[in-house]
C-alpha cells in the first residue's frame, strides 16, 4: 500500500507529474478557486454545526468565503494560499464586523468593507470604503458578487499618458513587506499544507483591474471596451503600460522569492483572460506579440532563481493558445473550461498533461454544480478525476468559483465524489 502523503507532498507530486497517493485538492487557495461565502457558511453548518460561527469574506469582489484550518481539514482540502495585502476595493483583512448578504448569510467582513443602498435596491461598494467619492461597484437586489462601475473620464487623445495607467502598480511598499512576512509566517505554521503565493501587479491588462475599482479617482483607458481596442489601435501606448509595469514585477519577484523561498510552490501571475465560450478572445499572433514577451520574463525569472511552478488563468475555450502558455514558461493551466468550445477533458490531457497541470476543471459551475442533480455531481467529478488525476498533473478544484445559488447538497456530493475517489 502506498504511504499516506502529507498535503504539501500530495501538490509537490501533481506538480511534478507524479502520480499522488489521492487527488490533490484546492478550494479557496486564491481568488479564482474560492466559494461564495453563502455556500462556505451553509456546508460548515452542514460539515462542522456550528450555527453561530461566522465566514470571513477574504474577497469582496466576488464575496468569496474563507476555508478555515477546522473546515480545510474537515473537507480534506490540500492548499493555502496568500492574497496580496489589499483587495480590489483597496479593503485589508483586518478590523472584521458583521455583515448580512442579501440571502440572510451571516458572515464578517473587512472594517473599510462599506456599501449604501442602489437605487434599485442593490448595493454600491467604495474605493477603500471611502462613501465621499463616486463608487467603485455595484450588486444588484438578490446578486451574490459585484460588478465594477466604469469610471472613465473623456479621452483625449493628444494627452493620453501611460503613466495614468500605472498609477496602480509600484515596488512593494513596507505595508505590503510587513504583510507578506506575517503571511510567510503563516505558511510556516502549516507546513504540512500545499501553497500558492498570488503575485500582485503581474497580471498584464487583466480586465477586472483595468476599471481599477481600488482607485477614488482613477485615470487613463479605464473602460473595459475601450481598453480591448487599444490592444490594437493603440498598441504602443499598451505596451509602455505592460513594459513598466513588468519593470516593477519583475522587482518585486526577486523579492519575494528572498523572502518566501521554498516556503511557497506555486505563483500565481495572472487572472488574464483570453478566451470566450466558444473561441480564443485573442489570436495566437496578437498574444505572442503583445503578451507573451512579458510572460517569459516573469517565467524565466522564476524558473532561474526558485522552484516555484507558476500559474495562469484564463476562462474560456483556450485551447488553440496553449501551445503559446507553454512556450511563455507556464505549468498550471487553470480554471480548464470544459464546457467550452474545444476543452474536452480527454484531448487536454492527451496533448498537454506532460507539459501542464490542470487546476480545475473538476466539475461544471455553470451547469451541473448549479442546476445538476447531486447524483449528476457526483458523477461529473468522478469522471474527471479519473482523467486527470492520471499520472499527476492536477489538482482539483471546480471550473472558476462555486457561486452562492448552487445548493449546498451538490457541493457536499462533490466532496463525498473526491472523498470516495481514492477510496476504490
């Protein structure tokens, strides 16, 4: 019989592509591998009973519910993560108060967490929370997450600066040193955990940053349609965007690889997206020529000074670019779409899974997780367990985050599915 691997060997051994003693396991890691503090709170009820125990919300953008060391260990879940100090709000995890979602979710979150009432019922979220400027965000009557509020002031183009669109990007500041050193000694507390570390200001033109919903008065290309058409109609002024911002990176690489070293095993450099539903959202040629040079020098940095294995994400039909992922020095694919076009689980492993490990695609969130039977759940990821977990190569985790109307018994026969999965 195999040895019982520890959780930081069981990712070590998925990210070497060597078969695991069982499937590794992530949920709520990083900020596009969460659940929704709702479903956090109804499955620890379920899981732990412990009606009065409150879920902090460590990412208020998407209003993703902490997995706590009790609940992790409790669902067998392998990874922790590190966010970086503040959120897309500009909000830190600190000063926690109640809050109640619009379900009626008890849970907490951050002290400058503040909202006021939308028109139309829904909530309008602030930069920092600072209520005396125009907000930054928007849940509407009965939503789950925010959606950014599109700040963008008239463009002139004669006086378009990249320097307005770097406002948020800058060495790592002693807050953010002081922040990251209490997180490594976090880590170390749970050594026996698998790890990932989230790279802030590495993620080139990463859509949901771009509005800058951090930022009370953010300047420059901040709309979302017009930043997509500057990628081509104004190449250049994106690419002295991109270059600066990869001069900080890169800076700021070197210094937490000092600081984490072997402590961490994973990177998460970027929440880009390049693909649609049903195809690329950019051609091959256009990512090698505006994207994947800054990528390899991000990878190649890494792969030179550390073991660290570093992470994409990109929703979508991405197959056609993987070739491109790969040759820019990535080795986690994640969230792997597979109900989009070309994203067939078999195909993905067949062709890349010498080359790249899959983190994610576990299960439909789009489909099955929210309208699926437990019985169809618990199928679907049995089924990709069995395709990916092949030889290594994966972790599990769902297809993006578990969002707040998926009933909490398809979350708990997707877990009972992964549980029962290295059982025989």
């Amino acid at each position: 019989m195999a040895p019982t691997l520890t959780s930081r060997e069981r990712l070590q051994c998925a990210l070497d592509h060597r078969q695991p003693d069982r499937v590794c396991v992530d949920f709520g890691a990083t900020f596009v591998t969460g659940i929704n503090v709702s479903i956090v709170h109804r499955l620890r009820q379920r899981v732990l009973g412990d009606p009065n125990y409150r879920v902090k919300v460590n990412e208020p953008y998407q209003m993703l519910g902490e997995i706590d060391d009790e609940l992790r260990a409790a669902l067998g879940i392998d990874v922790v993560g590190v966010l970086p100090r503040k959120s897309i709000f500009g909000t830190e995890q600190k000063d926690w108060k109640p809050f109640t979602m619009p379900d009626g979710t008890p849970c907490l979150v951050p002290g400058t967490f503040n909202v006021t009432p939308a028109p139309d019922g829904g909530w309008l979220m602030y930069p920092e929370g600072d209520t005396s400027v125009p907000p930054s965000a928007y849940m509407p009557a009965g939503g789950y997450f925010f959606d950014t509020i599109i700040r963008q002031e008239p463009l002139d183009e004669d006086k378009l600066d990249p320097a307005d669109n770097l406002e948020e990007f800058g060495l790592l500041s002693e807050a953010d040193l002081a922040h990251f050193r209490d997180k490594k000694r976090w880590l170390e507390e749970r050594q026996e955990c698998g790890s990932i570390l989230i790279i802030p200001g590495s993620a080139f033109g990463d859509i949901a940053l771009v509005p800058a919903p951090f930022l009370k008065h953010p300047k420059g290309i901040r709309d979302i349609t017009e930043w997509y058409v500057s990628t081509k109609i104004r190449r250049e002024y994106v690419w002295k965007v991109f270059e600066k911002q990869c001069e900080y990176a890169l800076q700021n690489l070197n210094t937490l690889m000092d600081l984490f070293g072997d402590t961490a095993q994973v990177a998460l450099l970027t929440g880009t997206d390049f693909g649609t539903q049903r195809g690329p959202f950019i051609s091959g040629a256009a990512y090698r020529d505006l994207f994947q040079p800054f990528h390899r020098q991000l990878n190649d940095l890494i792969h030179r000074r550390s073991n660290w294995k570093t992470f994409i994400h990109s929703c979508g039909s991405v197959y056609q670019l993987l070739p491109d992922f790969i040759k820019a020095g990535f080795d986690v694919l994640n969230p792997v779409q597979c109900s989009a076009a070309e994203m067939d689980p078999v195909r993905l492993k067949r062709e890349f899974g010498k080359d790249l490990v899959f983190w994610g695609g576990g299960v439909d969130t789009q489909q099955t997780m929210a309208f699926g039977t437990p019985e169809q759940v618990y199928q679907e990821v049995r089924e990709r367990i069995a395709i990916f977990n092949q030889d290594g190569g994966f972790v599990f985790d769902a297809i993006h985050n578990i969002q707040g109307n998926t009933p909490v018994e398809n979350v708990e026969a997707m877990f009972k599915a992964i549980r029962e999965s290295h059982q025989g």
